[in-house]
C-alpha cells in the first residue's frame, strides 16, 4: 500500500483512496461472469440539460425576474444621480451639494442592501430547486443501474470509455418521467 509521509499529502491521500479502492476491486480474482459492471454519469451536463434542470431555472427566473429588474432600475437610478453630481458639483451651493451627497450615499446604501437580499434569497431559493433536481436525478441513475445490473455508477472521472456513459440514457428518462 501507498506510504504518506506528510500532513499535506492528506489531501491527496483522501483523492486517491476511492481510485485505490477500485484498483483493489479490479485486481481481485473474478471469474468472467462476475466482472463488475461500471457505468459514468456526467452530473454537471445533467444539471444543464435535463428537463428537470431547465425547468427550475424557468422557475427561478420568474419568481425573480421582476425583482431583478428593480434592482438594474435602482442601480441605473444610482448611477444617474451620481453622474449628476458629479457634473453639478461645482456650480451647485455648499448645502445643495452636500443634499444631493446624501441622496446619493443613501440610495447606494439601500441599493447595496437590495442586492445583498436578492442575491441571498436567489441563492437559497436556487440550492432550494438544485437538490429537488438531484434527488431526482439520482432516483433516476439508481433506475437505470437496478434495471441494466450495473455493479458501479460513477458521476464523474478524469476518463472513461464512451461505451460506459449513461448521460444520454439519464437525460432521455428525465425528459420522459415526470
């Protein structure tokens, strides 16, 4: 077995233990009938292409779409006041100036606020409908592999055969299964 002499190679240790654990298995004397079945899932083009995924962005950009655009509406508020500020600056009065100052200063603090909440509420909203999505996905991969006695299924490798890919086969159940 691999020796690691160094606290920063755990890291390391830590990736290579599932690729060991693997090379184990296929070392291991197996009678030809009892060869592992392995399959691949690429889970990040699932979650670009599937029914499902698309879907939830639809609905992500609809639940949110109207506050977005206040927001680019406040932003170009903001930077309009500003820009006019700046190019009045010198013939406005002292205390004109120093109001209009405020005005700014207070409508980039409430626009800074603003965006912080949408950003936290898409954010939560998003994982929210991410792992509907993968929880289904999932279902879906078991599916497949429980009715094609598949032994193994891997979302994600450096490489791998194309004969071994279920992406398209997943894509194709999640369009059909609702």
């Amino acid at each position: 077995m691999f020796r690691f002499s160094s606290r920063a190679s755990e890291g390391l240790r830590q990736r290579l233990w599932p690729l060991a654990v693997m090379v184990a298995a296929a070392a291991s004397p197996l009678q030809a009938q009892d060869s592992p079945r392995i399959a691949v899932v690429h889970t990040e083009r699932i979650l670009r292409e599937a029914a499902p995924a698309k879907a939830a962005q639809q609905k992500l950009e609809q639940e949110f779409g109207k506050r977005d655009k206040e927001l680019q509406e406040l932003g170009t508020r903001l930077k309009t006041a500003g820009e006019r500020l700046e190019r009045d600056a010198t013939v406005l009065s002292e205390s004109e100036r120093t109001r209009r100052q405020r005005e700014v200063a207070e409508l980039d603090k409430e626009f800074q606020r603003r965006q912080r909440e949408f950003r936290e509420d898409l954010n939560q909203r998003r994982n929210e409908e991410l792992s509907q999505v993968v929880e289904r996905v999932n279902r879906v991969i078991r599916q497949l592999a429980e009715q094609e006695k598949y032994d193994l299924v891997l979302q994600e490798a450096v490489y791998f055969s194309p004969r071994i890919d279920l992406t398209d086969k997943v894509l194709k159940a999640l369009s059909t299964a609702k």
